[in-house]
C-alpha cells in the first residue's frame, strides 16, 4: 500500500483515541491526521491558518463527525461538495446519529458514507477496522490533489 | 455480524460478466449476505429495477442499501447508470459503488464526478477478488447506513 492518509474530524477524545486504536490494528494509523473541529478540517484541506505548509495532497478518506465545536461536520460536508477542487474525496459521516432527518441531509449533500458510531466498544472497534480497511485499502480513490 | 444493529441489507450488483457475477456473490455469500443480493445483467436492467419498469414493476421494497456496477455491460454501460442515478433526486442518495476491471484514470475520474460513492477495481487474483468483495460487502452491505427507503434528496 502506498502512503494513503486518512484524516480525521473529531472532537470526543474518547472517540479519536478509539477510532486510532482500530484503525492502528491493521497499520494505519500512522497515515492518520487527526482535527478536532469543523474549522481545522476546513484549513487543513485548504492548506491555510496552521496548515499552511502542509504537504501530502488531499486524504483518500475524510471520517467527519457531526456535532463539533465552530463549525459543524455538515457544514464542512457542505463546503467540501460544493467546492469542485474537493467534491470528489470521499466523506464519511461517523456520527452517533442515527436519525433520519440527519441521514437525509448528509447524503443529500454528498456523504459517500454514512455510519453510526456503535455504543457498545467491541463494536464500535469492529466497525472502524472495517471502515478502515474499505476506504484505506479497497476503494480506489479519487486522484486529484490540491 | 450477529449485532441487532447491524443487519445484512439489500445489494443489488449489475454485473455481465458470468464468472465474475459468480465470484462476487460467493464472496458476499460468505458473510451470509447472498441472500440479499439481486444480480442484473446490464445497465438497461439496473435502471428498469431501480424504476420498477418491464419485469420488475410489481417488485417489492425500495432502492437496494447498496448497488455495485460494472462499468462495461451491454446496452447500457455503467457510467450511463451512475449518470441517471445521481441526476434523479429520487434516486441519488442511494450509494452507488462501481466494481470495475478497469483502472483508467479517465473512468475513475468521471465516476467520482458524477458523484460515485467508492469506486473498487476487481482484483486480477481470485483470492483478492474475494477478499476485496468481502471488504466491500461489509462496509456496504452492514456499517453503512443506507439513506432511509422513498425519501427525495434533491436540492
């Protein structure tokens, strides 16, 4: 595998170091950015503010939580999508939503992938690991870079 | 996969190719997925079950959890599909993952611009065939959530 980046929005602590755990599991974590609000994801795809210099290109996968302090995960969905330099790198809600309204709004606006972050931890690992392994490893991503 | 929360889903897979189609549904199989999988056989027949045309009219339930296409099928091809899907707010939410022999940049380009939700190239090697299916039918078919059946999500 060649260095695919995952970046991750996420404000809970408890989650980031979770979702880190799983996805260290199958060796990517390493490849992993971790933000912890709407507005740092929008400057790191962007390349502004403290990201300024950053190099890498754009993540193969963006994993977006939803109720975040600044800006939300919708929010930065939106700006993602509409914008035509980013619309095409895959965005995957993980939230602890699992209400339709939520649902219909992100994939109205062009969430690749929508999951519910499972309450019980046993599950919640799987489901990273297996989010992991489709976005990192099976999908092909997009090639565009900024 | 014995989670309440996490039920096998619906997948319907376009896909011409008999040896393929046969390699895939086993792998889903395997994770006791097949017996939600529809297999059509080109793009012409993706399109008449997803608007419940010909001989799906009298069809039950709505859009599948999850549609994998083959790009080079008869009649129809599967960017001709992914086109149609993603421009009818009727139908765009529903993920559309391609499954594809092809690697041209070109392919992969338009399908993430006509808004694909992932796009896979099938493994040359049977066992990574399977394993990628296997990977993909997961996430699919059991961790994502699916947008809810009927809703209209155009802008």
């Amino acid at each position: 595998m060649n260095m695919r980046q995952i970046l991750i929005a996420e404000d809970d602590p408890r989650d980031e170091e979770l979702t880190l755990a799983a996805l260290e599991e199958y060796n990517l974590a390493n490849k992993v950015f971790v933000v912890h609000d709407g507005a740092e994801a929008l400057d790191y795809m962007y390349c502004r503010g403290k990201f300024k210099a950053r190099v890498g290109g754009n993540p193969v996968v963006i994993l977006l939580d939803n109720k975040m302090p600044k800006v939300t995960g919708l929010e930065v969905l939106k700006i993602i999508k509409a914008d035509e330099r980013l619309k095409t790198i895959p965005v995957v809600v993980l939230t602890s939503s699992r209400e339709a309204p939520d649902l219909i709004e992100f994939y109205k606006h062009g969430a690749n992938a929508y999951v519910v972050k499972p309450v019980d931890f046993a599950e919640f690992m799987k489901a990273i690991k297996q989010l992991g392994i489709f976005w990192a490893a099976v999908n092909e991503p997009p090639l565009n870079n900024l | 996969m014995k989670s309440m929360h996490l039920k096998p889903k619906t997948i319907l897979l376009v896909e011409d190719d008999p040896n393929d189609e046969e390699m895939t549904v086993a792998a889903l199989k395997k994770e006791g997925l097949a017996g939600d999988v529809i297999v059509v056989r080109d793009g012409a027949e993706a399109l008449d079950f997803l608007y419940r045309r010909a001989g799906f009219a009298s069809r039950d339930g709505g859009p599948p959890a999850v549609m994998l296409l083959d790009i080079k099928m008869p009649k129809v091809d599967g960017l001709e599909v992914l086109r149609q899907i993603k421009s009818d707010p009727h139908l765009k939410a529903m993920p559309v993952v391609m499954l594809t022999s092809s690697e041209e940049s070109s392919d992969l380009a338009e399908c993430y611009q006509l808004g694909v939700n992932a796009y896979v190239v099938k493994p040359v090697r049977l066992n990574e065939f399977i394993k990628a299916v296997h990977d993909l039918g997961i996430f699919w078919g059991v961790v994502n959530h699916p947008p809810p059946a009927g809703i209209q999500t155009g802008a």
